[in-house]
C-alpha cells in the first residue's frame, strides 16, 4: 500500500529547508485528488520531481525527490 501524500509532507516541506537537502520519498500515492500540496510547491519554485510512476492496484505512486532551494511567497 502507499504511503499517504499528507504522510510525507514534513518531509517534503524539511527537504526544501534544509541546506544541502537532497531527499527522496518513495512509494507515495499520488491521487490527482491529494497531490495539491505538490502543485503549490511547484508554484512557489520548489525543485520536486517525480522519478517514476506506476499504478499500483488502481493508484498512482511515485518516487517524489525535493532539494534545498530558496523559494518566493505565493
């Protein structure tokens, strides 16, 4: 089963904070429905990037990768 966007959003919010921070979460669903909080980041100039995706017993999962950057107000 894969883990829960709303699980790994510390992490992915810690990821883009931190210096130096290099960070892959994997195996997260990625329900159109729930993945909002990936699409504000994305417009607040975070570096994420989904490295793969694959259906999983009808969900979407991923690898999701953010980096440190500075990131502007939205």
């Amino acid at each position: 089963m894969p883990s829960d966007l709303s699980s790994a959003a510390f992490f992915l919010v810690a990821g883009l904070l931190v210096p130096g921070s290099n960070l892959v979460i994997q195996g997260v669903g990625l329900n159109p429905t729930r993945s909002s909080l990936l699409d504000f980041l994305l417009s607040i100039g975070a570096p994420i990037q989904v490295l793969k995706i694959e259906s999983v017993n009808g969900e979407l999962i991923g690898d999701i990768r953010v980096r440190h950057a500075p990131v502007r107000g939205a």
